[in-house]
C-alpha cells in the first residue's frame, strides 16, 4: 500500500499500512519556498493564478512526505462573485466591503455559477491533479455556510459575532434565507471542484463552535445537512470540520460528512466514542505543540495514535492550521511520527 | 427570602425563593454612568481610586435588582505588584512590559503582600461593602494561575497562546515554578479581599479553555487544587469560572469550587450531569442574545431554568462578561424574567 491510496482509504475506514497525514495550511506561509513566491505576488493574484496556485499546493508534497495535497485557495473566495467586495488588507485579514444584514441584502447577493465566477480555482484544481500524478489524492475544500455567513455579516473575521446572532435572533428569515443560499454555492462549487478532479472534500466550518447547541440545531443544522447530502452524491469523501465543537460533537455527527475533523480540545477517544464508529475522525494534535522539542511532539503523536486505538478511520492532522512561525523540522518529525509510530506491518 | 440571602443560598445549594442573577462584567462599559465616569478617569485611576472604584462597584445595584455586587476591579491588577510592569494601552487591552519566559525571570518576580501592594482593592472592598448595607452580596475575585501565567508570557492578550504553550512544554520547571508563585499570591490576594469584607469568591480562569484535557491535567490541575483548597478555609463560597471548558468540565471540577461557571458553549442540563450535583452551577446565557429582542430573551432564559430542573444550587449568569454596546433595557429584562420566570413562591 502506498501513499496513494491510504488517505483515501482512512477516509472509508478501511485499514491502512500506517495512519494517514496531511497537516492543515499545509501550503502556506511556515513555508520559506511560499514566503518566497508571496513576496513576489499578493495573496488574491496567487490564488487566482492557476499556475502559481498549483505550484503552491505542491510544494508540501515535494518537501515531505504527506498523505493528500489540499489546494491552494481561500474559503472566503466563493463570496466575490456573490458581490459583497472581498478584500485581503495586508495584515488586516479579510475585508467585505458590503456586509450582509438584511434581508433585501440576501436577495441583492449575485448568483454567478463557479465556472464562471471562480473558474481560476478548477483550473487550479487540473492543473495541480495533473502534476500530482497520483502520488497522492487531492483535496478540494469550501467553508461551511455558517463560517461563510459569520464573514459576510460581520463584514470581516470577528470574536463575539454579534452581528450574526443579531439577525439569527431578529430576523430568521433573512437568516435562513442567507443560509440556503451559501449552501447551493457551497455545494454547486464543491460539485465543480470534483469534476476538475479533487478526490476529496473538506468542508470548515471554523468558527461554528462560538453556538451553543440550541442555537446550532436551530440556525445551521438544517442547512448542513442540505449541504452533505448533496455532496454525498459527489462520490468523494467529504471531512467536516469545525473548532471548539466540543459540545457540539453529536450535532456536527448528525448533519453529516464521512470524516469528521476534531480540533485539539477534545481527547479524540472520547470524541470517537460521542461521534460512533461508523465514522471517520481527523485529528487532533494542538498546532502548537509543534514548537514542543521533538521528542515531546513524537510523545504527543503516539498519545493520540493511542486514543486512535489503531481503528481503521483515522487520519492524522492538527487541530486547526499550522502556524506561519512553526519550525519546519517540527512538521517533518511530525509526519515521520505518524508513520512511524502507526506502522502495522 | 430577600436579595440579601439569595445569591450566597444558592452558591452552597440551598433552597431560593427564586433563581438568583448577577451578571459578569455589570460594573463596567454598557452602563453610560460608568462611560461618564470613564471619560474623566483612566482605567487603572478608576481601580486605584477606592471611593470611585466603590462607587462603581454600587452602579448596577442602584440600577437593577441583581442579586450580588462583584467588586471594580481587574484580574491583572495583582500582576502589578510582581514588577512585570502592567498598562492599560487605550483600545489596546492590557501590555506587560517585562514578559516572564524563562525560570530567571520567574525567580525575579517581586513577592509583596496584597495588604502592601494591593491595599486600594481592600479598601475598595471595605468601601463597598459597607455602602452595600448587606442589601446583596460583595463578590470579591481574582484570576486564576494558568490565565494570569498566559498574560504575563505572551505579554498582553493572546489567540494562540504560543509562548504559554512553548513555555510548558520546553521547561516544565520554569512552567510549575511560576503557576506555584501565582496561585499562592491569588491566595493571599483572596484572603485579603475576605478579610475585608468579601462574601464570596470568583477565580477567572477566562482562557484556560486553550487546553486539552492532557495538558490541564500536567500544567494546570494540580495548582488549581491546591488554589482551592487553601480557599476552602476562608469560609466563604468560591466560583470557578472558564470559558470554552466543555472538553475540560470533569477536570475543572475535580480542580475545586463550591459553584462552577458554565459559559454558553454547552446546555447546562448536560453539564451539570457531568459536573455532578454535589456541586451548584452558574450561568449561561450568551452574551449576544442580549441583542435580541426581548421576549427572544425571556424564552432563552426560561430554556436555561428549565435545563437547570429547579434543582436547588443554580446561579444565573451570562457565560462570559456582558458586552459594552449591549442595549441597558435589555439587561433590566434578562434580570426581571429570571426572577419571574423562576419564582418559586
């Protein structure tokens, strides 16, 4: 068995020679060949240069010896062609010029199919599929719809969310009315992104666990599981992941995905044995723990294989992205470990 | 039963009248008598000014029936007096000066009594209380080890918490060293505040929530407990409030507390199952819903009773600090339909 095919292969939860891994951000800036290249170019114009873009996404695959390559794009890139005026200040994070707050501006939201509004990202994702050459899968990607609504109603990245919890609380219906909306885009670029040759999806939805689980029942469930059952016709498996989910586990289960991505808060055997086994998890090691020595980082990998239990259906990954200023021997010793300690041949 | 008996009843799980609330933060911005006072005084002025901090502290009693006052003050004012040279930046947030990072600068923390270092917050304590006339309860509070330890490494706020982190897992020693320092001086500084006429306790232990359950469990547990059990002697109730907890609640509790503070994160029914009802239980309302309308806010408080069972040894709270912008009415209702909608006689 090769690195082929075991990413794929945890993801249906069938046995592996080793547990996969591939690192979230993978292809971003703890890279000095992408600090390079980004010193050249802006974020937007990479993203939106399909050959540059692709370079990107495989750079982590000629560094080391990673299980899947994710391509290189943003979550937030779906929203342009909605019209909201997508913006990426230096240092400032995302920008959205026109926040959405009401219902007449839900209905103002342009709907421009991804071949044509993000037609740069497909191309991206053939491109990268084709230098690939199989060594190993590629993983498309789209943030959930919730995620994506925080954005556009706060009109940037947020801590309190409070503009979005204001129209979920006083204005459902515009609320749901945004929500189905991010869900058919989510959903018809995600389609897209399978036929220009992604084998796999992840969906982030990042900061959904700032809800409690009235409020996730209530304003995202629904929409989720709109969103995975179209997808599950896709043929690919699909990862849904979320942070600070901890007491959301049974819900995220319940609106679907064929894996589902932990962050490091939780022990992952608890969270297995809350979400069922007939599920894939991905997970969970702390981002920071990479600036740990190297023999704690391989202590910390071999604690979570352990929880793991050598389960069929485990993909190894941080809890959240990997940090610009991680050390790169860190995340080698990172992905020797997993393979290491997890080999069962 | 009066507001006077209700809070302090409910903290040691006997029967109420009905539910008591106070609200975390009450003294502070969202009050335009406090953004008066605010505007010819600077922060740390306010809280080294007992007569202004004492008045403070009165505000929200003179405004609404909540059933405790919490003491004007800040959990990094005991920071101070240890030489790490603490400032409020306007806008900023809290700065240290001299980050601690290393064992030497642990070992050079000044150790001075509260009595010396810390004398305005007794004397606000002493003013307050007696301008309270025992009509509610004075809440006295401090931060706990792992939180003030996070500010003092990271040298202000934080959102990885890289250098926390960086710092347990490469010198553990360094590490103990300094949640030891800390947790005797919130101790003291807590005994002082008792002395002075504080009637119950609140550790923050704001963002503690950044830790998987392993890493609670080596860095931060065993000082927990030993916080609590030489608080335990004082007498008085103690809270123990975190955010972001729902992976850690087992361990939060077996850290000690006669109340623990839930955030809004997990359905309180739920928690307090795993928590165990030998203990009581406060919070959770989320601090956005008091953006909502009012009668959304009625139901969302009367879900929370109903979670809460009407078991004796609840205290209604928000599950973090109450924001600045939140609408003045809308906290009058929140306090009102907590005592209606949990009135038990």
């Amino acid at each position: 068995m090769s690195a082929a095919t075991r990413f794929l292969r945890a993801c249906r939860r069938q046995p592996t020679d080793r547990t996969p891994v591939w690192i979230m951000r993978q292809a971003g800036r703890y890279l000095p060949e992408y600090r390079t290249l980004r010193a050249r170019h802006g974020f937007l114009e990479l993203c939106k240069t399909p050959e540059l873009a692709a370079r990107v996404t495989l750079m982590p695959i000629e560094r080391f010896p990673v299980d899947a390559a994710i391509l290189f794009a943003d979550i937030l890139l779906v929203l342009e062609p909605m019209g909201v005026g997508l913006e990426f200040a230096a240092g400032d994070g995302p920008i959205i010029r026109r926040p959405v707050r009401t219902r007449a501006d839900v209905d103002a939201l342009a709907r421009v199919p991804a071949a044509e509004g993000l037609g740069y990202v497909l191309e991206t994702v053939r491109l990268a599929r084709e230098r690939l050459a199989d060594r190993v899968p590629l993983i498309g990607f789209a943030g959930a719809p919730f995620t994506l609504a925080s954005y556009v109603i706060e009109g940037g990245g947020s801590r309190q969310y409070r503009h979005t919890k204001t129209l979920m609380y006083t204005d459902p219906a515009a609320w749901h009315g945004l929500m189905e909306r991010l869900s058919e885009t989510v959903v018809e670029y995600l389609q897209a992104q399978v036929a220009a040759g992604a084998q796999a999806l992840q969906v982030f939805d990042s900061w959904v666990g700032c809800l409690g689980p009235d409020d996730y029942r209530a304003y995202v469930l629904p929409h989720m599981r709109a969103t995975f059952a179209a997808l599950a016709a896709s043929g690919v498996p699909v990862i849904h992941f979320g942070t600070g989910t901890a007491a959301l586990l049974e819900l995220v289960r319940e609106a679907g995905g064929d894996v589902i991505g932990l962050d490091w808060h939780v022990d992952l055997a608890d969270a297995w044995r809350r979400l069922g086994y007939d599920v894939a998890v991905q997970g969970n090691l702390d981002p920071v723990a990479l600036f740990a020595p190297v023999e704690e980082i391989r202590r910390r990998v071999g604690r979570i294989l352990e929880r793991a239990g050598g389960r069929p259906g485990h993909v190894f990954n941080l809890g959240h992205g990997v940090l610009p200023e991680t050390p790169l021997a860190h995340v080698g010793a990172l992905i020797d470990a997993v393979h290491e300690l997890s080999a069962r041949d």
